[in-house]
C-alpha cells in the first residue's frame, strides 16, 4: 500500500484542483436578467417585465435585457415600462431581436428610453403614431386628435433628450409615422449599434459608460450569461386572453353559454360558463377599441336568439340575429391598425357556426309548432267520433274511447260522425259534424250508453 500512497496523493490533488477551477470558472459566469416581449404590449407584459426589472435591481445585477420584437401596444402599458426604465438603478439595454423583427409604436418609444439600444441586421424601429383605444376611439374630433398626437411627440421628444437620442428622428416617428432600418438608425444616432447576436451585443457593449444621477458608470458585461425569465401560467393565461381573436371568441362563448342558462333554466353550468368566459373577454377588450355600435348589435343578436324560443316567429327572429352578428363582429373593433384588428375568417367561421346551430334549432321549433299534439287534452284536437246524443246546443259525444260533453254551433244528429275541433269551457269539446256522414246506429255505443 506505502508503493501506492504517492500516485493516490498525487490523484486527489489533481481532482481538487479540476474542482477548485470548475467553481472558479462557475463564478465567472454571471446571469443576466433578460426578458423577451414577442407580441403586442398590453397590461400583463408591462407588469411582467416591471416585476423582472425589480428582482434584478435586488440582486444588483450588472444589467437587464430586454429582448423586444412588437408592433405596439397600449399607451398606458407603454408609459408603466419606460416609468421603470427612467427609474431602474441598473443599466437597461434594448435589443430589436432576431433579423426580421420591429420595434414599432410603444416597442420604439420603449427602446428609446432604454440606457442602451441595439438592433439585429434586418430589423426596423419606428411608426410610432399614436392610435386612440377604447369605445369609440377612433371617432375622436380632429382637435382631440391633435392634442394626443402633440402630447406623444413631447413624450418622444423629452425621451430622446434624455437618452441623448436624435429628437427630429423622435418627433417624426409620431408625427408621420417613420420607420427606419437598422443601419440608417446607427447613422441617425437612433441606437447605439447593431449586432448580429447576444453575443456580439454583448461583448461590444462590456466597458460602455452610461448615467446615473449625473454620475458615470460602465457596463460589466464579462462572463455574463443571458438568463430570460418565463410568465407563470397565471400571466400567460391573461396575456393569451388579450389577443383580439381570442377576446372575440370567449364573448361568443359567453352568448352561447347565457343562452341556454335563460332559454332551458336551471341548468347553471352553461350559464356559469358563459358569465366567466364574458367577464375574461371584457377585460380582454380594455385593450382594443371597442365600437359602440357593433357592441350592441351583438347584444341586439343574443336577445333575438332568447326571443326565437320564447315567441312564434318561423325563423324571422334568428335570421335577424345572425345578421345584427354578423354585422355586430365586423364592427366590433374599429381600429386600422392589423394587430388590433378581430381576424376576418375567425368572424366568418364563428358567424357561420352560429347560423348553422340556431337554423338547425330553428328547423326543429317550427316543426313542432306545426306538429299535432300527441298526449294532452290539445292531442283530441282533429279527432273523430259519433254523437251519442242529438247537439242543438250541447249534448254527448264518444271520442278517443271516452264520452265527452260537447257543444257544436251546429245542429249534429245523434249517430252523425263529428270532429273535434276545439276545447271549450268546464271540460267540453266543440264539435262539428263531419261533411258527408250520415246518422248510424252505433250498437255499441248504445249499449255502453244503456248499460
């Protein structure tokens, strides 16, 4: 065992100091905080990215990135993120990411306000005109409109001056809608450089200085790894929910479900899952420029269907539904903006299930309107049989098996086939007699008269 001491010393040193300089390269890799908005800027992506900023800004990481590729989103989303950035006590960089992406309407003034900006080669940034969101939006007065569109080029104007950024470029952003690639953003002053990955990004941005209440800092960006954090299920729920197409849906799913808890009542399951799908599809549309007019024409459309099953109308009711739907759907987002907008094939799809369904419904209630009745005193209605006794006024029929009393505006003879053609009063039968009978002695009808 001595012979062998050396060579198993010799080992364990080796291992301790694999060991010693695996932890030593683990502490050089730092995590960067990261986070990436794919999609539109609504509520719940401004709140996600503020609360990531916050948890970095605890565990005083060297910088936070955010990874952004938007068409826009909500003015008041937009304002709550670039509140956090001019705030955040880190470094913030911006990166228009991968080739193809945009940094449009919210997502341009967001980057503007960021510390730090850098786009991929094949991305743009800009188009930053303002669109009006709520019920009407769209049809605000021409002043009114003006007043939003200066109030956004003073807030793109004040960011840029912050950030040391192009103010023309910003103003024109807003006022006419530019949008500009991401080589001609660098030679405008717009960003800070473009770079092909993270890991350019980067390595050139290590050694970067950047302000902080009048201070300089630099950026320590050596050994970092970019760490993105994820929603939870309850965010991704609410922001999948604020989609158009699927805020669309769920209020169509909220009518069906309203529907039927009011035409067969005490079901509850439909109508319960109708009231949340209603409720999850109005916080949806906070976000998007709801039209008045289509709203109610959709409202206008449920109360048409719940009237088809209460009122006699042969269908007129449902075809008058499925239009004010249809017309409803069309001008339920009034927005010219394609992100905003409800899907034309989801309206079309969704409209012609609904007129599938209430016509196959419709179809089946005029047909039982029609039918005749089969139990029930309405069911003798249409019946045939003989009179017992002589009618002048009111007499004695045998119907269906059973003696009735009866009363006919007409004469009946006795024996004469009669129809029965109404119920009347105190239990009675109205009666006629049938055209071309003649009186017959039915003997057993006497004899069970007798007997």
């Amino acid at each position: 065992m001595r012979v062998f001491r050396p060579y198993i010393l010799a080992l364990t040193a080796t291992c301790l100091c694999l060991a010693i300089g695996m932890t030593l390269c683990g502490a050089q890799q730092r995590a960067l905080p990261s986070v990436r908005i794919a999609g539109a800027i609504n509520p719940v992506v401004a709140q996600f990215l503020v609360e990531e900023l916050a948890k970095a800004e605890n565990a005083r990481s060297p910088a936070f990135l955010i990874e952004i590729d938007t068409p826009g989103g909500l003015d008041s989303s937009m304002r709550k993120i670039i509140q956090s950035l001019l705030a955040s006590q880190i470094p913030v960089i911006v990166y228009v990411a991968p080739a193809g992406a945009r940094a449009a309407s919210a997502g341009a003034l967001i980057a503007i306000a960021a510390d730090f900006v850098a786009m991929a080669p094949g991305t743009n940034i800009g188009a930053a005109t303002p669109v009006s969101i709520g019920l009407g939006g769209d049809n605000q007065s021409d002043e009114m409109k003006a007043k939003i569109h200066n109030d956004a080029v003073a807030y793109a104007r004040s960011l840029a001056e912050q950030r040391g950024r192009n103010l023309d470029w910003a103003e024109r952003i807003v006022r006419d809608g530019a949008s500009t690639a991401a080589t001609e953003a660098l030679e405008l002053k717009v960003i800070d450089l473009v770079a092909a990955d993270r890991s350019e990004l980067l390595s050139r941005l290590d050694g970067q200085r950047y302000l902080r209440k009048g201070q300089a800092h630099y950026l320590d960006l050596a050994g970092v790894e970019p760490v993105f954090a994820e929603m939870n299920w309850r965010q991704q729920i609410l922001n999948t929910i604020s989609n158009p197409n699927v805020a669309y849906l769920l209020m169509m799913l909220g009518l069906i479900g309203i529907f039927f808890e009011i035409s067969q009542p005490g079901v509850i399951l439909p109508g319960v899952v109708g009231a949340i799908a209603m409720l999850l599809a109005l916080f949806a549309f906070q976000s998007l420029p709801v039209n008045y007019a289509g709203a109610l024409l959709i409202i206008l459309a449920l109360v048409l269907f719940i009237l088809e099953v209460k009122v006699t109308s042969y269908g007129m009711l449902t075809v008058g539904g499925i239009l004010a739907l249809a017309l409803g759907s069309l001008m339920l987002v009034d927005s010219s903006v394609p992100y905003l907008q409800i899907s034309r094939a989801v309206i079309t799809v969704t409209v012609a299930m609904f007129a599938g369904f209430f016509i196959f419904c419709m179809v089946f209630i005029v047909r039982v309107q029609r039918s005749k009745a089969v139990s029930g005193l309405e069911a003798l209605i249409g019946e045939q049989g003989q009179a017992v006794t002589a009618l002048q006024d009111a007499g004695r029929v045998f119907v269906h098996g059973e003696y009735w009393d009866a009363v006919a505006d007409e004469p009946v003879e006795a024996g004469q086939t009669i129809e029965v053609v109404a119920m009347a009063p105190m239990m009675r039968l109205r009666v006629r007699a049938v055209p071309g009978t003649h009186c017959q002695e039915d003997k057993s009808a006497a004899k069970d008269s007798v007997g």
